[in-house]
C-alpha cells in the first residue's frame, strides 16, 4: 500500500475542513439574514394590520373589543407556538419545522385576509400565531446548534435588534398598504413575506441539529428537557430576567401613543419620530453590545443593561411626582431605559441560550415564550389606571425593571459567571 504524501494529506485535512458544520463567513452572514428576517415576522404580524382596526370592524361588524382580540388571540399564539415547537424542534430537528412554521404561516395569513367573519380571523389570527413562532424560537435554537463562543452573542444581538425595528416598520408598512388597499391586503403582504421565507429557509438554512445530537425517547422525552430546564435557578433566572424587561418594553409600546399624543399634544408623525428615536437607542445599545461581548463578560453588560433601565424608569417616575408631566423629561427617561433594554435583550439571550446547550429548542422555548407572555400581560395594564397622567404607565415599567433586577441578583447571581460562551463550548 502506498502512503499519502504530505500534500494529499493536506488535500484530505482541506477537504474535512470544508465539511465540517462551522459555516464559511459568506453562508454564516446568509444564514444569520434568513434567521433575522424570520425574527422579524412576528412583530410584522403582530402590528402591520393596526391603522386598519377600524376599518376591519366595520367590513365583519365587529365591535372594539372584538377586534383587538385578534391581536391577543396572536400573541397567545405565538406563547403556545414558541412552548410547543421549541422543545419539539430538539428531538426532530430544525429545518422540518422551520418549513412547517413557514407553510402553516403562509395559508393561515391568507386565511386572514378572506375570513368571513370576526370568529374565524380571532381563530387564523391564534394559528399565525402558533405556526409564525416557528421561525422565532427556532431561529435561536440554530443560532445555538452552529456558533459557539463570542460568535453567538454577536449574532444574538442582530436578532435583538431586528426585534426592535419591526414593531416600529410594522404600522409603517402597513399603513402604506391601505393608502392603496383595504385591510385584507396586510394579510396578503404576510403571506408573500411567509413564501419568500419559505424559499429562504429551502435555500439557505440547513439542519443544524444532527440525528446523533437529538434527544431520543420521542416527545415526552423533549418535554422532559424543557422540565429539567425550568429546575434549574440560574437558568429561569435569565428567563424572569428577559421577562420582566420585555414586560416593561410591552408597557411603552402599549401605552406611549396616549402619553405623547393625548397628554403631551404632539401629532401621530410627531410621535413615530419620538417611538423611531427612542428605537434607535435600542439599536445603539445592541451595536455597542455586539462590539463589546468578545472582551467583556456577558454578565457585566447584562448587569449594565438592567441598572441603566432601571435609571431611566425610576427618573421618569420622579420626574412626574416632582416636576410633573414634561414632553421632554418623558422623551429623555424613555430613551435611557429603551438603551438599557436594548443591552438586556441580546446578554439573556446569549447566557440563557447558553446554560440551556444541552436542549437549545427548549431553552429557546422558555425564553421566547416567557418573554412574549409576561409582555401581553403587562400591556393592558396601562389603561386600568385612567388616562389623566403618565405615571401609571412610569410605575409599570418601574416595578417590572425592579423585578428584572432582583431576578438577576437573587435567582441568576451574575458574579458567579455563568453562561458565559467561550470557543471552547
């Protein structure tokens, strides 16, 4: 037999090279797109359609509440979606489920769009919910199964900032729709959004999860993980953590358009510059987590991200009881704590993703559904407490800051280091 010369050698470690799953930079920047891109379809869904509330009212005859139960209707959806398919996806795999997610995303957008009455869009709206979170929990999930180390956080904080951007481009977009349509195109829009995603998701995401990584044992045994997850306190630490912060950011979102507009007297395009501004602090804080998660430790920026939020919804409160109701002061106070969140958002992620590796869907799971559960339970709140001063919607976002912060010192414990990725893991 003949020995291989060193430069077939060098072919053959090439070639091994070439096929092992870490991703060349050009597939890695494709793949991370398509998972982004899939990020984002939820928020576009979940706010696209409403400047046509009214309108939709009145084509099914439904009344005010009817209709915003649509949009709870979704977000329950995507809780249940993200609490099923997460764990789910860690004995079957990814890709397969992205496909079904993006299918199912397809057909019951366009269910919206023809529904008859208010009763099935209520009933399409909770199952574009359900399958939409398809491409949310999983999107985190591969992003745990392909990169390791300061790579991880890095991606985790584009998906961090995508999740800031839509809900802002949301009524945007789809306020452009019915200057030329009627409220049935914005399902139409989705369904095109959820094809092209389809083709994206044939193209350019492969399994990330081998067979031999997969938990055996069939379902009971995924569900089982994602028991074995929620035991565990520093991991739920970072899940109340993620919560509780996206429960105060729910509580802006829901009640920012009554404070600026109702309160404060500036216009609806006076507004969107405010909400795009205090936006842009997110996307700040997610640049400036992405350059900084290589050479500091996640927990300090996560620690950071939490004091510097608290800073700002403690000084809005202050600002009210003392100074009283200022367009400034609120602007300012709401921009302090959109920057501390923006910092939150990508740490939990990456730290829970992390101290969850062994079943990344149902980490993915938990810390997905949690997130969107706590935030359509805070976002009512606002508007239990009448609608004469800012301070209720102040003192939610306060109390839900605070209970971030003593998740994260008396649950998660940041000085013990933990989930902290590293090359090696």
């Amino acid at each position: 037999m003949v020995s291989p010369s060193p430069s077939s050698s060098a072919a053959v470690d090439a070639s091994a090279a070439a096929d092992s799953p870490d991703p060349s930079r050009r597939a890695a920047v494709a793949l991370v797109a398509v998972l982004a891109a899939l990020t984002a379809v939820a928020p576009l869904a979940t706010d696209m359609y409403v400047p046509g509330l009214p309108a939709l009212g009145h084509t099914l005859g439904a009344s005010g509440s009817a209709v915003q139960l649509t949009m709870t209707a979704f977000l329950a959806g995507l809780v249940v979606g993200q609490l099923l398919i997460g764990p789910l996806s860690d004995g079957l795999g990814r890709r397969r489920l992205l496909l079904a997610g993006a299918a199912g995303f397809v057909f019951f957008s366009l269910v919206c769009a023809v529904a008859p009455g208010i009763g099935v869009l209520t009933g399409a709206r909770f199952l574009q919910g359900v399958t939409g979170a398809a491409g949310m929990v999983l999107a985190r999930a591969v992003l745990t199964d392909r990169f390791h180390g300061p790579d991880l956080p890095r991606h985790f904080a584009v998906l961090s900032q995508i999740m800031g951007v839509a809900p802002i481009a949301a009524p945007v977009l789809g306020g452009a729709i019915l200057t030329v349509s009627t409220w049935r195109a914005v399902f139409v829009v989705l369904a095109v959004m959820g094809g092209l995603l389809l083709l994206a998701v044939l193209r350019k995401v492969p399994e990330s999860l081998p067979p031999e990584r997969r938990h055996t044992g069939g379902v009971a045994s995924t569900f089982r993980a994602m028991g074995a997850l929620l035991s565990r306190r520093t991991f739920m630490g970072y899940v109340l953590v993620l919560a509780f912060v996206s429960a105060a950011l729910f509580t802006y979102i829901s009640g920012s358009s009554f404070v600026f507009e109702n309160l404060h007297g500036v216009s609806a395009t006076t507004y969107s510059l405010i909400f795009a501004t205090n936006a842009f602090a997110m996307l700040i804080a997610g640049a400036a987590f992405s350059r900084l998660a290589g050479r500091t430790r996640l927990n300090n920026l996560l620690v950071a991200g939490v004091a510097v939020a608290a800073v700002g919804a403690l000084l809005q409160v202050l600002l009210v009881l003392i100074v009283g109701e200022t367009l400034a002061g609120t602007w300012i106070t709401l921009f302090v704590t959109a920057g501390g969140i923006g910092m939150v958002f990508p740490s939990t992620m990456s730290i829970g993703q992390t101290l969850g590796r062994s079943a990344p869907g149902a980490a993915s799971a938990l810390l997905g559904g949690l997130q969107f559960l706590f935030g359509a339970l805070a976002a009512p709140l606002v508007g239990l407490f009448g609608e004469d001063s800012s301070l209720p919607m102040a003192l939610i976002m306060l109390i839900a800051v605070v209970a971030a912060g003593v998740a994260l010192v008396g649950l998660a414990r940041p000085w013990e280091g933990r989930g902290e990725p590293s090359a090696a893991a």
